[in-house]
C-alpha cells in the first residue's frame, strides 16, 4: 500500500536493523483517519472471505482491528488478553506468546463463548515480526473449532520470518506494507 | 445514557458487590456499531471544548478513545503504555497506577513528544472505578502542562468513589452510565 508506505518513510523511523518504529501513527499515537483508511483496505481485501469476527492482541492491535471490523459492516471484533484479571471468564481458550518488543512471554487468552466453531475469523494486527503473536491467535481460533480466513497485518517485517512461518501453514497473509530490510536505520520495502 | 444502561442489564453481568462484567460488548468483545454510538455521544458532550487530543489507557479504553477521536472529528489518539517495550521513546512522561481488575501497580507511560502545552486533552476510558488510571493520566496531562478538558468514561461505578476524587479536583466528568451499587449481582443505575 503505497500511502503506508510513504507514510512510515515521512513520519516512522527505523532503527538499527530491527525496528521499525511508528508509534507517532501506529500504535502509541494514532493517526485516526488513517487507520481507517488501512482497515478499509483490509476489508477490501477480505472482503469475499464471508469473515464473521475480527480477531486482535492487545493493546496495538485493537485500533487497527476496530477500523477493520468496522470497514466489514460492524462484525465484532475480540481482542486476546496478555494477562488475567479478575473480571476474566474462567473459561478461556489460551496460547503462549513471545513479544518481540516486550522481551517477554505471556500467555494470550480469549474467552470460549467469543469464539465458536461456525466463525470464521480474521487475525488482525499492527506487525508481523517473527509470528509468535500470530501463532498463538491462529492457535486460539484452532481451539475454538473456527475457520481461520486468514492475517491482516499492517507492517510485515519480512526478514523476521513470521510471514514465511504462516504462509508455510497455508494460511492466507495479507502484508499492507513489507519490510525486507533495515540497513543503518534505513527501511527498503519488497518491492 | 438509556441505551447504556439497556446494553449493560442485557448483555452485563454483576458480579458480587464490585463487578460489572461487559466483555461481551465493551473490554474483550467488541460491539463496534454500539461503541462508535458512545463515541459519538462523548463527542457531543465534549462538542465545544476544543479538544486537540485524546488520551486513553491500554488496552480496553483504546476502542472507545479511537470511536471518540473519529467522532470529534478524526482527532490524534493517544494511549498511555503499562509496560515498556524496546521501541519506547526514552523520553517520556510517567505516573504509577494501580488497576483495580488486575491487582498491580505499574507505571503509564506517554512520550513527551505527543503531548505538548498546547494541546487541550480528553481522557477517555471505559471504566472509571477508584480513579487510579485516571489519575494517573490527569498527572500525565499535568506533566505536559497542557489543558485538561475532562474525563469521559463509558461506565463510572460511584461506589467506589473515582469520580468523587476527580470532582472535587474541579475536572469535568461525563459518565455514560453510572452505577450506583451491586446487590447480589444486581446492577442498580444512580437516577
């Protein structure tokens, strides 16, 4: 997606050869209209995949999930929770999960009734790096004996190999902008 | 608000004498229609204060801070951060906060860079308990030495005294719904 692409050109950073970092539109402030605008390229894209729920990780995926479900005619949308609180159903379906930018690993949680074998779900999330995030909710949805259409992610950081990870399951990714490389902060798209 | 109050008897559930549990429409599913009708309804209220900002908590106030942000009119959001990740901003402004749900204390984080003395900020969350998260957000506006317009939240449990502790600081508080007490799980409405 080209806008996005410029996008985190004029506004991101890259930073060593890692990180990309977008948190002036992405995921610490965000960039209201914009975001709107990815998820209706996501429902675009997903749009004869007769998906029934959204599904996201919180906190930084939520926004960009919000924009998508809306953009798909208001489906709902389920955010999986990293840590338990004690309004949490006691009944949930539960994944480990590895943050790349956190360093560390949780366990992803949703509650059984949010999910039910007749969904046929869309993992949505703001960056595919090595795929743990993402590994984990296709797990979840796995348990719940829901069809999994498939993962929207906003900025896929191909040399991490979470995409290949996914795609290598059979799983259907769509990428709205590829990193293939950071070189001394500089970001290079797959072109 | 009617409709509210309607939604949280319907699809809630009191828990106890403490717990409204809304998961199935506000904090771990979303019903995206209905949150973008409380956004719109914040943004009303909110309508002549020149708001320049939105500011809420990760993770369960992002959905209705970014229905809001949309509805005044696609302002920036932005969401105050309760772990710290390595693409964090170094340079940050920080208040400790103790959440009710989760039992903890951990420290909200904002970067400097997205609040700036100009701005005039609305908090916004969907719960509003003993006023921890809240608090901490106004010391965070405070640090930034920007305007603090006031608090929005979906659903303001009065028993446990939040909203009193942000009054009598002479904020401005709009409570979508406010409740007044929970009696063997029976959620009953202030009149």
């Amino acid at each position: 997606m080209k806008s996005l692409e410029e996008k985190i050109l004029a506004d991101g950073l890259g930073l060593g050869t890692e990180i990309v970092k977008v948190d002036s539109f992405l995921n610490h402030q965000i960039d209201v209209a914009f975001i709107r605008e990815l998820g209706a390229e996501f429902a675009r894209l997903f749009a004869d995949e007769g998906v029934t729920k959204v599904l996201t990780m919180e906190s930084s995926g939520i926004a960009i999930a919000f924009a998508t479900a809306a953009a798909l005619g208001d489906l709902p949308l389920v955010f999986a929770k990293k840590s338990a609180t004690n309004t949490m159903e006691p009944d949930f379906y539960a994944a480990p999960v590895r943050s790349f930018t956190h360093g560390v690993t949780s366990t992803a949680r949703v509650a059984r009734k949010f999910i039910s074998p007749a969904d046929r779900v869309l993992i949505i999330d703001d960056f595919l790096a090595h795929g743990e995030a993402a590994l984990g909710l296709a797990a979840i949805v796995e348990q719940a004996g829901a069809a999994l259409v498939g993962f929207g992610v906003v900025i896929e950081k191909r040399f991490q190999g979470g995409g290949a990870r996914l795609v290598e399951r059979g799983w259907r990714l769509e990428s709205l902008a590829v990193v293939q490389k950071i070189v001394n902060g500089q970001i290079f798209f797959a072109s």
